[in-house]
C-alpha cells in the first residue's frame, strides 16, 4: 500500500512540474516525494496558500500547501520581471490561480491512477482553517526544481477518509470479482404452432378534430400584454471603445498609464441594452454629467 500511493503521488507531483514548466516556459523536474505523518491541524498564515481539492466521482479529497514566496518568483519568470516586496492584489489573484491549475492537475492524475472520472475533480483556494478537514494527516512533500535556477516546495495532506479510500484504489493487488455461477436453462416449454390463418388487418387511422378558434384581439390603445414588461429593469452601457492587453501589460499598470482604444475620437460611442448594440451617439454634458446624444438608432445587431 506504503509503495503503491508513494508512487502516485509521485506521478502527482509530476504533473504539477508538467503545469509549471508550461508557464514559465523552463524544464522543471520533481524530486521523489517524502511521506510523514501529521497529527497537528493544517494552519494558513500570509506565507502559505493552500487548495482543498477534491475527485468527487471518489470521493476523495486532499490538501495542497504552497509557499507564497515560491510562486512570486514563479510569477516573476510568467511576467519577465523579478518581484521585489509582498505581492499586490493582481499578482496574488494569479497565484491563487497558478495553484489552483497545479491541485487540478495532481487530482487528474490521482483520478486516472484509482480509475475516477477526471472531470469531476474541483479545487479551491481555502481562506479560512475551519475548511481544512480534521487531522490526522498522511503528508507527502516534494521539492520542483525550476532550470536550476530556484526550487520550490508542494505538501500535499491527506485526511484518514481519503486513505483509507484509497487503500483499495492504489493498492498493488488488484480485487477480481468472481465470475457468477452459470444459470440454469429455462426448462423447455411447448410452444403452439403458428396459426395459419392471417393476422387481423391494422385499423385504419382516423383523422383528428379540432375545435375552431379564433385570436384573441388585442387590448384597444397598445400592443397585447406590453405593460407586464414595462417595469422590467434593463442594464445599458455606453461603450467608449474596446483594446485587448496582455497580462503582462495590465500588471504593469498604474495611475498614469495611458492606453488605446479602438475608436477615433471622432467616432461615435455605442450604446447596448442587456448588451445588445441599440444605437449610437455622441458625448455631451448634462448638468456637469456625462450623458448620450442619439445619433443613429437600430444599427446592424450585433452582441459582446
């Protein structure tokens, strides 16, 4: 048992290095995990980011621990800069995702070694203890090498639950169900001999009824039922105009920093309902406020 979930935990951490060679682009290797038992309860504090991730087909769950430190160089390679200091909102929302790709991708490879269904694993970056499950705790660590260049370090917990489920998954015998007793056969019946005279012939189908109906007319003054709709409340937005960056380029922003949009200024700004493009107009003020000039209604429908 010791042997056959040490393997895959290391076929685990395998395909976390897999996920992070793909986003810095560098040849990352994993050492042979390290098992040990835990009896304490899992804690988070601002150096540790921590997944609960779950292969719901199984019903198994395990915990991945990440240092914060680990994933701002990690971040730094992504983004072709260093980072100097405690991470900003942006850059800790992409290590919240980065860890959240590589607990996705062990609990792949878990699923594919116990033969669940990959597609039904989730993963999620815990913000409190309390959602952490109750020790004790099977641990494994394991250190990813990035190029030589840094090495980073994966704990990965298991619950006594996810253990003992996985007793029988991993284990190196595999249980073979017996083969069921052959049944009987049935005892032979007398069975009557074809009638020779000819089957009935089928009805013919008979054509349906209906009872004749008329519209209802409309309600004198105004289209049928529109005031059901009146108050139905609609989002629209005026759209000043649109670009496309890269995510290197909005981490690099900052107050000051000026970029292009798709249109000229001389062009007019388009105006969507429930975005859907109703028209378009020019900017005026109001009363010190923006507002909406309608040049053009009904242009070609199109939708964000």
């Amino acid at each position: 048992m010791t042997e056959s979930m040490t393997a895959t935990v290391d076929a685990m951490f395998s395909a976390a290095a897999g996920v992070i060679g793909s986003l810095v682009d560098r040849p990352v290797t994993s050492s042979a995990a390290s098992p040990a038992h835990a009896d304490a309860s899992l804690r988070i504090d601002k150096d540790l980011i921590a997944t609960f991730t779950e292969v719901a087909s199984a019903g198994i769950g395990f915990v991945a621990v990440y240092r914060v430190a680990d994933f701002a160089r990690i971040i730094g390679l992504m983004l072709g800069s260093a980072i100097e200091g405690d991470l900003d909102p942006m850059q800790m929302s992409i290590v919240s995702e980065t860890v959240q790709q590589l607990s996705t991708a062990m609990a792949e490879r878990l699923a594919e070694a116990i033969g669940a269904d990959p597609g039904s694993v989730k993963s999620d970056v815990v913000q409190e203890a309390g959602s952490f499950p109750a020790p004790p705790f099977e641990e494994y660590s394991a250190s990813l090498d990035v190029a030589g260049e840094f090495a980073i370090t994966v704990t990965l917990d298991f619950d006594g639950v996810a253990m003992a489920k996985l007793a029988d998954g991993t284990s190196d015998s595999a249980t073979v169900e017996p083969e069921p007793a052959p049944r009987p056969a049935p005892a032979a019946t007398a069975v009557p001999p074809p009638s020779s005279s000819a089957k009935p012939p089928r009805p013919e189908p008979q054509p349906i009824g209906f009872t004749s109906m008329t519209p209802t007319p409309p309600p004198k003054g105004g289209h049928p039922n529109l005031d059901l709709v009146h108050d139905v409340p609609l989002q629209i937005s005026a759209v000043l105009g649109r670009t496309s960056l890269s995510l290197r380029d909005v981490v690099a922003l900052q107050t000051g920093s000026v970029f292009e949009l798709d249109k000229l200024s001389s062009e007019p700004i388009d105006l969507y309902v429930n975005n859907i493009l109703i028209a378009r107009g020019e900017v005026v003020v109001v009363d010190d406020k923006f507002a909406v000039k309608i040049s053009e209604l009904n242009p070609n429908a199109e939708r964000v």
